[in-house]
C-alpha cells in the first residue's frame, strides 16, 4: 500500500514521558513531553498498534496531524485529537463553556493532560471553567493554583536572611530595647544574667 511507504512527524502532547518497543525489529522510541519524532514511518506506526498498548499510546498521548494516517491506524480522531497547547490555552482563554465541555468529553488523556496543567500555569481566571474541570475530570484547578503559590512563597520565605527580634534578650536595659526593634521586655531570669 502507497500509505505505508509514508513518513509522518509524530509529537507527545502529554505532559509525561512516553514510549514504545517493537520486539520484532527492536526499535526502541521515547519522547519527553512536548518532543516531535520527525519522518517515521507509517510502517512502523501499524506495527506500535499491534503491540498490546501501542493503539492506546498513539489513542491518547501521541498525535499524528495526518488524518488519513488517523484513519488507516485505526485511530479514532474527533477534533480534540489534534489538540496541541496553543489550542488548549485559546480553549481556556477564548472558547465557551460548552466548547470545553465537549474537549473534556471527547479529548484524549494528553490533552486533558495539558487542560490541568494550563490553567494551573495561566490561573484560569474563569470560574465556571474551573467547576467544569473539576465537575468533569475530578480536577480542583483553583487547590492546585493555591497550592502552587503556597509553594512558591515557602521558596521565598526560606530564602529570607533579614531577622528581627521580638523581645529585649535577657538582661539588656531598657534603652537598648528601642535601638534592636523589640516588642517587649525580656523575662529577667537568674541563670541567664548580662554584664552591664
């Protein structure tokens, strides 16, 4: 068949690494997240749907923008199989409620994938997006939004090297108190005594 003898750019939309392994040639591929394999084979891509997985992996994580190719790999393609980030975030950003809706009912898990970790990047801003996303996929965008500034100010805070005293040390006279900045008088103990 003429199709086989095509070659294909092959992208991992997910948010993950992924992979496959053919035993019968040896080839081995993985991607990182984002990664496009340029010109394989479509050869090769009907052996990946033979391997238990292989049709899933390309189902849900990998994308081939050739829809013909979709089509001879069996591969089912409604719109939001050909997904990619700049979609995802014009989704989030510009598309209706009901558009989201239906990207959350017929995407793959890749781009579900992106759909958390956009609008956690973008702190998606509209709220009813939000409850849709966790009404559908079970997702909390605004949690993991706080939790991500919470994070981001631990970072911060830890960083910090200026110290202030809250109280006069043991033994120190009340005119010192004002010069260190200290909100109350020390509790005068007898082991702990300062020369004056």
């Amino acid at each position: 068949m003429e199709i086989l003898n095509r070659v294909v750019n092959v992208k991992n939309r997910g948010v993950g690494e992924v992979g496959y392994t053919l035993p019968d040639t040896g080839v081995r591929r993985t991607w990182t997240p984002g990664e496009i394999k340029k010109s394989i084979a479509v050869a090769e891509l009907e052996q990946v749907t033979y391997v238990p997985g292989g049709l899933k992996l390309m189902q849900k994580y990998l994308v081939i923008n050739d829809q013909e190719v979709c089509e001879y790999l069996g591969l089912e393609t409604e719109p939001e199989y050909f997904y990619g980030e700049e979609e995802v975030r014009t989704l989030l950003s510009h598309g209706t409620l009901d558009q989201l809706l239906d990207c959350l009912d017929f995407a793959p898990t890749g781009v579900i994938d992106l759909i958390k970790k956009i609008a956690v990047e973008t702190k998606l801003n509209d709220v009813r997006k939000r409850e849709a996303i966790k009404e559908k996929i079970g997702f909390d965008v605004s949690a993991a939004i706080l939790n991500v500034e919470y994070a981001n100010s631990q970072e911060t805070e830890g960083t910090a090297t200026t110290r202030t005293r809250r109280a006069k040390p043991v033994g120190d006279s009340d005119t010192k108190e004002e010069a260190t900045g200290r909100r109350s008088k020390p509790v005068e103990t007898p082991k702990y005594t300062r020369a004056k």
